[in-house]
C-alpha cells in the first residue's frame, strides 16, 4: 500500500496534467477553429473583389473574363482555388486547380471542409455575386502543418509539466504533511515511561485543533496511568505489613500442629500461598519503582561470556528441574556496562517462561552477539509461540494470552514475568520484543542493550 504522501503527489500531478491537457487540447480545438474563420473571412473579401471585377454583365466571354480577373487570381494563388460559375456552367478556373473542379451547387454562404483529388484537404466557401456562383478553396495543408507542430509542442509541455507536478506534488505534499509527521513521531515516542511529551501545537488551524486533542487524550492518560500505578505502589507497601503478620502468626500455629500431619500440611499450603504473594508484591513494587525513576541501577564493566557461562550453568539446572533441555548457543566475547543482577534475573525470567512453554523434552536456547555497537541477548524455545496480535501486548503487567497451538495447557503465573524483563530492559535503554519463530513453532524473545 502506497503512502498518503504519494497518494498525495500522484493525484496533485495528474491534476495538473489533467488540467494541462485540457488547456492544450482546448487551446488546439480553438487555434483550428480560428484557422478556419480566418480563411472564411479571406474568402468573403476575395469573393467581394471578384464580384466587382466580373460585375452584373452575363455576356462576358472567357478572354474578357480571364483578363478582368487572372491577375488577382494569379497574385492569390499561393492562397485561393478560384471557380466561377454561371448557373450549371463553369465560366473560369484559376491556373494553380489543374484538371481539379471544386464542388458546385452548394448554397450561397455555405463553408465546409472537403478531400479533393490532388489537392488533399481544402476549405471551401460558396458565394453569390449577381449572377455569378464563385466558389473558394484554401489548402489546409499549412494549418495542418501548424497543428501538428502545436501538437508536438503540446505533448513536450505535458511531459515536462508531469515531470514538474511530480517534483512540486512531493515537495507541496512533504510541506503539508509536515505537521502531521511531527504529531506521528511524538505520539510514538509516548510510553508509560515517557507520558510527559506533548505534540507541539502551533497555528489555528485544524491540525493544530487536532494536535490539541491528542495533547488533551494524553493528558488524561497520563493521569489515569498515573493514578494506577500509584495504587500499584501503594497497594504493594500497604499489603507487605498484613502479609507479613499472617506469615508470622502462621508460624506460631506451627507447634501446635506437631502432632497433626493433616493441619502441619495446611499450614504449609498457607506459607506457600503467603510467599507466593510476597513474590507477587516485590515484584510489583520493583516495576513500580523502576517506571517511577527511583529505582537506581549500578552499572559495572561485566565480561560477558564467563558471566553467561556461569548463568548458563543455573538455567541448566532450572530447564532440567521442568523436564526441558537448555542449551548457551552462541557466546561472543566482549564487555558490557550493566548491572549483572538485574540483567541476569531478566535473563533467567526469559529462559523460566521460555522452559514453562516448552514441551517435555523441548530444547530452549540462549545465544550472545555483538551488533552495531548493542549486544542481543536471544531465547528461543520450541513451545507453541503465541497469536501474533497479542506479541505487541507480551511485556504488559498481568497479561497472559492463550498459546498459539490452542491444544497448548494455559501456564502458571500472574503476567509479571515478562514485565519485569521489559522494566529491566528500559532501566538500561534497552528494548525487548517477542516474536514467533519461522522455522518451526515455536517463540523467541530478543533483548537489546546498549554497550555502555
């Protein structure tokens, strides 16, 4: 699908064109037209003079007749076919028709265009001028000449004014689609970590009508956003103290199940359950902070092979403890500035969820490279990937979608995994994005972070 701008640059050149070709097209219609009234016009003056010249007498012989009038005829040659005719006879013809006669018993101002042998194309005129029917002929061949250069004028005209309406379309559509590029790159750099922008807003008119409304929506979704993460926040601390208290009266129900093996198994389920929602609250708060800027990161200079190698080692054990196969494909070497902590628990989350999809048996792979001044961290797995309309929304907080291979178990968990993964991406500048496999099925997961 071709973009708006050269929707906009093809219509405003064949406008232009069009119009071009109208105006030629009209102005070769009109210079015909005027050829042609021009020469009806010398046709009634010459016909006038020979009218005078023959005057009313009807007893003129033809020597008499052909010296009252071959000099105009002869003078005029190069203009007019001359014909007098006095009722059905053909009283004189001028030297340049040869054995050519021109039409006779046309009525008298009748003006019209006619093919005659070894002339080509001649208007023609018919008068009467007492008893005399003179008939006008001019050859058509000059005019013709005329339009057919008027032609070729006119089609280098079309040919240079689409060439130019192209280059004036671009340049008008770019000058006019300006404003509704600079809305596009403003509104998609808004995320929930850069709420605060705002599209520029400058003149009247209705782009910037429509600018302020999209700054308004923002505003209203930055304090909605806001609202929301709030109560993230402070939900997460609020329930921290309740939970813990339940953890600690909970453990002090415990001697009084020593000798209750059914109530020591509830107790248990119970502190489960407890730190699970401890789990749930750290991991909400560290998003919370993390989107609010108060989460500091430190950064140190990480030798990133050993480091994999030794993180490999625990995703090994974890994809094992699942029933799954975990290999470290690609290794390269090199140095990154990062805060290993965190990168390696984002690394470690992908590789869980990656495991967590994978059939028994289902190999996950993680590989290392270097490219264009970034490292890519890949996990691959050769589960049943995921509907591609929801890969855009993988990395949202509490979202979970159906497996792709509608056959796939739902897995387990609160959608927080891969939240966290994308907090800990973003804290680096960094990106993170989800994507199916296409040699098979399967989901890959690509984190890019900047060297330093």
């Amino acid at each position: 699908m071709s973009s708006f701008r050269v929707q906009v640059t093809r219509r405003l050149a064949l406008l232009v064109t069009s119009i071009t070709i109208a105006v030629l097209l009209a102005g070769g219609l009109l210079l015909n037209h005027q050829i042609e009234h021009g020469l009806e016009l010398l046709h009634e003056v010459e016909a006038q003079e020979i009218g005078q010249l023959l005057g009313e007498d009807t007893s003129l012989s033809a020597d008499e007749m052909e010296r009252r009038i071959s000099h105009d005829a002869d003078s005029d040659a190069a203009l007019f076919f001359i014909q007098v005719s006095r009722g059905d006879h053909i009283a004189f013809r001028s030297d340049n028709l040869g054995d050519t006669l021109l039409p006779t018993g046309h009525p008298a101002g009748r003006h019209w265009t006619a093919r005659l042998p070894f002339l080509g194309r001649v208007r023609l005129s018919t008068y009467q001028r007492g008893p005399w029917q003179i008939v006008l002929g001019s050859a058509l061949a000059p005019s013709e000449r005329l339009l057919y250069d008027y032609a070729k004028i006119s089609l280098g005209l079309v040919l240079g004014v689409g060439l130019l309406s192209v280059g004036v379309g671009y340049a008008f559509s770019r000058a006019t689609l300006a404003p509704l590029r600079a809305i596009d790159a403003t509104a998609r750099r808004i995320r929930a970590d850069n709420l605060g922008e705002r599209i520029p807003v400058s003149g009247h008119d209705e782009l910037a009508a429509l600018a302020q409304l999209l700054n308004e929506t923002f505003d209203r979704l930055q304090i909605s956003f806001e609202q929301v993460r709030q109560f993230s926040a402070d939900a997460s601390h609020e329930l921290k103290t309740p939970l813990a208290l339940v953890r600690l009266n909970a453990e002090r129900l415990r001697p009084r199940f020593a000798h209750d093996p059914d109530g020591a198994a509830a107790l248990d389920d119970l502190l489960e359950e407890v730190a699970r929602m401890h789990g749930v609250i750290e991991r909400l708060l560290f998003i919370a902070k993390s989107e609010s800027g108060a989460l500091a990161i430190s950064r140190r200079a990480l030798a990133v092979a050993p480091w994999l190698e030794a993180l490999a080692e625990d995703a090994q054990a974890l994809a094992e403890d699942r029933g799954a196969r975990f290999a470290l494909g690609q290794n390269a070497t090199g140095e990154l500035h990062v805060d290993a902590d965190l990168v390696r628990q984002m690394l470690l989350n992908l590789v869980t969820n990656a495991v967590t999809a994978s059939p028994p048996g289902g190999l996950v792979q993680l590989d290392s490279r270097e490219e264009n001044g970034a490292w890519t961290f890949t996990v691959v797995d050769e589960g049943p990937g995921m509907p591609p309309e929801h890969l855009a929304r993988a990395f949202e907080r509490f979202t979970r979608f159906p497996a792709a291979d509608a056959t796939a178990e739902s897995t387990r968990g609160h959608g927080l995994g891969l939240a966290i993964c994308r907090a800990i991406a973003d804290l680096h500048g960094g990106t993170i994005r989800a994507e199916n496999r296409t040699d098979r099925s399967g989901l890959r997961a690509v984190v890019t972070l900047p060297r330093a």
